[in-house]
C-alpha cells in the first residue's frame, strides 16, 4: 500500500492511498479459500469447487467487500500511524468510473482511493492551578427564606365559600370565554377556573374588573393584552371576556406550622424551612456556577488562540443560524426589527460560533490532560433524563437513543465539559466574595452600576440576539 500526502495547507490535509491490484487479488483469493469448503453448489462435492469457478461466482462480490473494508479501516489506521486527529469524518473520494470500476473488482486495476479531513489542532494546555478566579456567593437571610415558606403556605391556603362581594385576597371560581374581533382564540377559554384576585395571575387589568362580583354574576371584561405577551400573535390586541362567576371563597387563616409541613409531604415546620433554603442556596448556586464558568471560558478564550477547524465551525454556526432563525419566525420578527441586519447578524454569530469551537478544543484538551471521563451511569442517566422529558413516548425516545449512536454521543459533550469545568474549579486560585443578590444576578454592567451605588436604568426585555449571544458565550 502506497500513501502519498498530496496537500497540507494549515489545518487541511489529503492523503492519497493506492492499494496495488496484486494485493487486493491476494486478499480475494484467501477470503475465496476459506469459502471453498462452505459453499454448496449444484454438481460440486463439498470442497471441491475448482478456484476458477469460485472467483467467477464469487469473486466481484468479495472484492466489493474488501473495497468497503478499504475505505472504513484505512483512514482511522493512517491517521494513528500519523499521530492526528480528524476534527469531522473524514471525505473519501474514489473513481465514479463504471469502467475503472469493474476493472478494480476484478482485480486488474490498483485501487485508488483519497481522504481529505481537517485535523484538531495541538494545543499546548498550561496549568490551570495558575488561573485565578472570583467566585461570588451570597449569605441566605432569613427572611428570604421565611418569604418563600410565606409563598408556600400561601399556594396551600384553604378558601371557604362566602356570600357577597368578591375582594382582594377572595378567591374566584369562573368559566370564562375570550373573543378578539368577536372570534374566539386558542387559549382564550375555560371552565372552573381558580383565580385569586391581586395574584397577577391574569392579564394586567382582569382581576380588577371582577372585584365586586358575586356568585351568579355575568360580566364583560375587556382587557388589551401587554405588547410583549408571550404569545406573539395575541401581543397588543384587545380581547373581550365573558365571564361566569361560580364561586367567591374567603381565604382560611394563613399558618405555618407542623401541620401545613405535613400536607406538604414534610414531617415539620423546621423541615419545610430547611427544605426551602437548600432550594434557595440551589437556585444562587447556578448564578454562582454561571458566572465563575463564564470567567473560565473568557480565561481560556483570551490565553488560547489558535486555528478552528473550518468543519466544525460551519456545523456549530449553522446550529446557532437555526435557532436564531426559527425564534425569530415564530415570533414573527425580522433582523430589523432587531436593529441589525441578515449580512451583520451572520457575521456576529460566526464570531460566537468560532469561539464555542475554539474553547470546545481548549477544554477537550485540558479534559483529556486530566484524564477526565465519562462513566456508564453518568451516560444512562443522560439518555433517561431525555426520555423523561417525553411522557408517554418513552419507549420510543429509548429506542431512538439505542439505534442512534450519534444522538448519545451528543449528551456526552455536556457531561464532559461540565466536569473539565469542576476540575479547573478545584484546581484553580478562586477567591470567594460575598455579595448580595442583586450583585449576583445582575449581568456585568448591571454590576458595576451597583457597585458604584448608581440607580441602574430599567432595561427592556433582552431581544433575541442578545439572549442568544449570553447563552453560545456561556457554554
């Protein structure tokens, strides 16, 4: 076998493999052998099949066999002999020759045959006990936690029925029927509905038009839903209600003890509030987790530059293109309505894409350094975690991870980088600072407006390529 490196232009290499007739002939004649004494054809004895009739019968098939083993075995051998790793799979190109073709099947023709692949660049990984970080972390008071019990013991109050006039804090009972030009709208209806007036449960101006109702009571309320309603196609427009009023109920007395804690599935009211702070300190940990793994990546992003592979880039910006795409359909927007432009937007999001390549290489790099890896329970808890997600179709989604390989390959990127992300934490200089949670959820300009005491100014609701561009830079 003969192998000639036909390019090397920075990442890019090609290799040309010509495998001589001769041995592909050698190959086919031992494979036809050990088939001599297993085959079983009409006017032969076993074993007796002359060489002859069995390349005839047998021959373009085996051949046929050898070529697909060729071009599956070869490029993984080369690679290894060469010490490189592909960053996507590699292309084969060989002859579409019809002719050329049948001339290598039947052993007359060397079998030519390239691959083209980009490799993973060397990365020179430096010690990461040198990185010095800064963790923020808040100290949970206590009336923080005893709002969130107050919260809770308020979603479990009871209500009791009550003749009169519905007020702030009673609870409604309604069927309701909602119209926009007079048609009703998918979401627009109900029967039975719980509302408890003041919640803010409802569209802003709903709840203050049934106080005063009563049992019995039949009323029109006309409400504008807000500009930024979730619900794009509803967003502005005005929608008339008609309501049914069934019940008004008084609330029951609000208690926090052992016996609410109880009906919450908690032996006490001590439990109830130990419960509440390890949610409390869980939900502060990811703001924690998010913004120390945010200065990591901005870390490695500014220590390591080096080459991204074109492939790998192209199928990261195309993933992030079709997210921004898809959102912006749905919500029935245009890159100008987001003050950018198609031309503009693609530019910045093939930025981000190479970033995300570049430090998915860096971290790959100090993973394998570290000799970090993935066990079989941390895979199956991955893959039953996606089946839960689909209730009801478990058994599919199940089936659909075990007949494909590369959609649980896809769960292991995460895993991995979360824990090269434990292991630069533990190895790191981190200093920890307390700070409040203001300070803590705000994102950086926020932050400084904060530390310097300024009144930050009330932001808009992010738009979607800034919520977009938060979430590629952070992973």
């Amino acid at each position: 076998m003969q192998v000639t490196e036909t390019l090397s232009e920075g990442l890019k290499r090609e290799i040309k493999i010509v495998i001589p007739a001769k041995d592909m002939e050698s190959q086919m004649n031992e494979r036809l052998v050990d088939a001599k004494d297993k085959v079983r054809l009409n006017g032969f004895r076993p074993g007796k099949v002359p060489m002859g009739h069995m390349r005839k019968m047998y021959g373009k098939s085996i051949m046929a066999e050898l070529v697909n083993e060729m071009i599956n075995q070869k490029p993984t051998e080369i690679l290894s002999e060469r010490g490189e790793k592909s960053a996507t799979r590699p292309q084969i190109t060989m002859t579409e020759d019809e002719s050329e073709a049948d001339q290598i099947l039947a052993a007359k023709a060397d079998f030519e045959f390239s691959i083209s692949y980009e490799v993973i660049p060397t990365i020179e990984v430096s010690d990461v006990s040198k990185l010095k970080l800064h963790r923020q972390v808040i100290d949970i008071a206590e009336d923080e936690v005893e709002e969130q019990v107050a919260k809770i013991a308020e979603s479990a109050r009871t209500f009791e029925a009550k003749k009169g006039k519905a007020a702030d804090g009673d609870r409604i009972t309604m069927d309701y029927l909602g119209k926009i030009d007079g048609e009703p709208f998918d979401g627009g209806a109900d029967n039975d509905a719980n509302l408890v007036l003041g919640s803010g449960n409802f569209i802003p101006g709903f709840e203050e038009q049934l106080k005063g109702t009563k049992a019995g009571d039949e009323k029109t309320v006309t409400v504008t839903f807000p500009e930024d309603y979730q619900a794009a196609h509803l967003a502005g427009k005005e929608a008339a209600f008609s309501v049914t009023v069934k019940e008004v109920a008084a609330p029951g007395e609000l208690t926090i003890d052992d016996e609410l804690a109880k009906t919450l599935g908690l032996e006490s009211a001590d439990r109830l509030r130990e419960v509440v702070r390890e949610q409390i300190e869980s939900q502060y940990g990811q703001f924690t987790r998010q913004k120390i793994k945010r200065q990591i990546l901005d870390a490695l992003d500014e220590d390591y530059k080096i080459e991204t592979p074109e492939g790998l880039l192209e199928v990261e910006f195309n993933n992030i293109w079709g997210q921004i795409t898809g959102d912006l359909e749905q919500a029935g927007k245009t890159f100008e309505d987001e003050d950018t432009t198609e031309e503009a937007a693609r530019e910045d999001y093939r930025k981000l894409a190479e970033r995300r390549v570049r430090l998915g290489l860096v971290l790959s790099q100090i993973g394998e350094k570290a000799e970090i890896t993935i066990t079989d329970e941390e895979m199956q808890k991955a893959v039953y975690d996606q089946v839960r997600q689909y209730p009801g179709q478990e058994q599919q989604i199940m089936e659909y991870f075990q007949q494909t390989p590369d959609a649980v390959a896809q769960l292991r990127a995460p895993i991995f980088e979360e824990k090269v992300i434990d292991h630069i934490i533990a190895e790191a200089d981190v200093t920890d600072e307390v700070v409040s949670k203001e300070v803590l959820m705000a994102d950086d300009e926020e932050e400084e407006k904060i530390a310097e005491k300024k009144p930050a100014k009330k932001k808009a609701a992010p738009k979607k390529k800034a919520a977009a561009k938060k979430k590629v830079d952070a992973e």
